[in-house]
C-alpha cells in the first residue's frame, strides 16, 4: 500500500529480464548489448545493469564518460563488462577512460586521432569502437572520413577497433526506405575492418529482421517496455510502473472550471478524483485530455497535471481516497502515455523524477 500522498515507482526487474530475453530471442544469436544511457532511461543504470549481467549482458552502452565511470562503479569488480561510451573520446578524458577501463566510442577524426597519440604514448593497443554516420546526421563520421581514416598509414595505430557501429534514424518506421540505405552504406564501410565486429540496431532495427541485425544489438526502450514500433507491443512487459493514490473524490457541475487558467470546463455532472503525482513526479504536462490513468479496471482520462496534482475522471467508478491510482505501468501504457504528450516513451521514461519513492522489485 503507499503511505497517503505519496506517489510510487516500481521498477520490476523481471519484467527487464522478461524484455531481455524476448530480445534475445529475436536478435537470434546477435549480442544484446543494453542501452543504459541516462541513469538507465531514469529507471537506475546500476539496478539494471546488475540484473541484466544475472541474464548475461556481457556490453553496454552509456552515452556521457560520467555515466560510463557510474556504471562501472555498480557493476564493481565481479561484473568486468565492456562500458561503450557514445560521446566517444573527448577532450583530456583519455585518463579517466582508462581509469575506469571504459571503450570509447570514436565518433570524429580529431578523436581518433587523440586515441592514437593516448594509445601510442602508453604503449599498447586500445580496444575502442567507431561510429560511422549512416545517414542520420548526427553522429559519427562520414563514410568518406571512415575510408581515409582506415587507409592512411597511420590513422589507426595503437588502436584495435573492436567494434564498428552506426545508428538507424527511422526504424520505428519500417517502410521508411531510410534504413535500407543506411543498411547498404554500412555494408559497404565494413571490409575496411574486416577483424571487427558490426553492429547497427538499437530497440526498432532488432526487429527489422535478419539483416540488420549483425555481431551486436543495442537496445534501450524495448528492454524497459517500450514498442520498437512506439505502440504497445505484447510482447514486452512494464518495468516502469508509477502510481499514486487518491486524495480527494469531488463533483463538478456544468460550467465548474477545473485547475489552472484555460484549464477544463466540465459541460456536465463530472465526479473527478485529485491524485497526489503531477508533473514534478514524472507525468508530463502535456498528456492531459488524450492521456488516461487505469483505475477499478478501466482507463480514466486525465483531465489536469499540474505540479503535485491530477485530476482523472472516476465516471461512476467505486472509489475511496487513499487507493491507488495507475499512472504509468502494465494498464497505463508507456507507448499510449507517451502518444498522448507527444513524446516518444524514451522521455517519459526519462522524465520519471526521484520525487516519488522507489522500489525495485527482483533485484540481483
Ligand atoms: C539511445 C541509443 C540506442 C538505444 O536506442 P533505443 O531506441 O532506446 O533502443 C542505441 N544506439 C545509440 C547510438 C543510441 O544513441
């Protein structure tokens, strides 16, 4: 039961370890390499990562070296797991990469070239891995630098390029010709690292099929629930659930205004229930009126966010103040929630805060 005013997260590590091995399963004899970025989407990189490492994740993907040394501190000395950093090398990190035995990821020629001079200088070779931009435009190098780095003399020296990945921009939109032809680029990149292995999808490319699935997957959202397609997706269950209870049961009349400003204006008798989680805890603003909480077995429309406040609508609804309210989790789902603010699931899983308490559910 949470304690009155109080909103809860839950975290199940199963249903993580359920969603790992769904992917698992369809990345058909590819790594599983999860995404961890950002304290784990919000969730807790460490409880994750732990967990995921009980399920055999071996590599792991962070985007900031901060994130990359935070991580290595969770796994501790019992879990040596490779630690890619995507922000790659940058500048006067070399130490702390090597501090913390993290990879970088080396996303442009000036990192490529510091790599070689920090390998060079300590006298050994330095596993790392290289992004090559695809098509996305965002990160990594083109397909031109690539080709130059890998056949001038030097470019490379000191360094094992274990790795060669690249990042797909629309493959929650499998008709988009997009990642057809990020997928022949890519393909065309890889004999010039004929030792290396290749990895090209994160949560949506694993689904794509067979040929854009490579050495390694990447995965993030689709292990914490989120749908490769950004809809619910059966197969994968909530890691994420946050529920807060009922405060307040109200009636409104016609014409009764409801919260802040241009809120809502009720145009019949509503019967609302005030629920103690607002935007502060992680519900996003944007998500009223097309988002809805799951309470007594149906969904109730959200009707107000405000910061520490919400107001659903309880219909005829039997209700107590005090019970619990879903708000994100198996019945609120994290694909409809995030539709509803016009987000992806990533931010909202994100934004869930560390206002509400948290309690993670089969820990490793
Ligand atoms: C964030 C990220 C991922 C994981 O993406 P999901 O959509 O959460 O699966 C994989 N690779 C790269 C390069 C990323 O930035």
């Amino acid at each position: 039961m949470p304690e009155p005013a109080q909103a809860r997260l839950t975290i199940d590590l199963d249903a993580l370890a359920h969603n790992h091995a769904v992917l698992k399963r369809e990345a058909a004899g590819a790594e599983v390499a999860p995404v961890v970025k950002s304290d784990g989407y919000g969730l807790g990189a460490g409880p994750l990562a732990r967990r995921l490492w009980a399920e055999g994740a071996r590599s792991f993907f962070v985007a900031r070296l901060g994130e990359g040394e935070a991580l290595r501190a969770e796994l501790g000395p019992d879990r040596p797991a490779t630690i890619h950093v995507l922000d790659g090398l940058t500048t006067g990190a070399a130490p702390r990469f090597d501090a913390a035995g993290l990879t970088p990821v080396i996303c442009s020629l000036p990192q490529a070239a510091a790599a070689s001079v920090w390998a060079r200088q300590s006298g050994r070779r330095w596993p790392v891995a290289l992004h090559v931009d695809t098509g996305m435009n965002r990160q990594g190098l083109s397909a031109e630098e690539t080709r130059a780095l890998a056949q001038a003399p030097d470019g490379l020296r000191g360094l094992e390029v274990a790795l060669v990945m690249s990042h797909l921009g629309s493959a929650s939109e499998p008709t988009d010709v997009r990642s057809a032809e990020q997928l022949e680029r890519f393909r065309q990149i890889l004999p010039l690292f004929p030792d290396s292995r290749a990895s090209l999808a994160a949560s949506a490319g694993v689904f794509l099929g067979e040929p854009y699935r490579f050495d390694m997957v990447r995965p993030g959202v689709s292990l914490y629930g989120g749908g490769p397609l950004e809809r619910p997706d059966e197969r994968l269950q909530a890691v994420a659930t946050l529920t807060a209870p009922i405060l307040d049961i109200r009636n409104l009349r016609p014409g009764d205004r409801l919260g802040y400003g241009s809120g809502v204006t009720v145009d019949r008798p509503t019967r609302i229930g005030v629920v103690g989680a607002g935007y502060a805890d992680g519900v996003i603003r944007a998500a009223r009126r097309n988002g809805y909480a799951w309470f007594a077995g149906e969904r109730r429309p959200l009707l107000i966010v405000t910061m520490d406040l919400l107001a659903i609508e309880l219909g005829d609804a039997p209700a107590q103040v005090g019970e619990a309210v879903e708000l994100l989790g198996p019945n609120a789902l994290l694909d409809d929630q995030a539709a509803a603010a016009g987000t992806v699931a990533h931010e909202v899983l994100v934004r869930l805060s560390r206002r509400a308490e948290r309690v993670y559910l089969g820990g490793a």
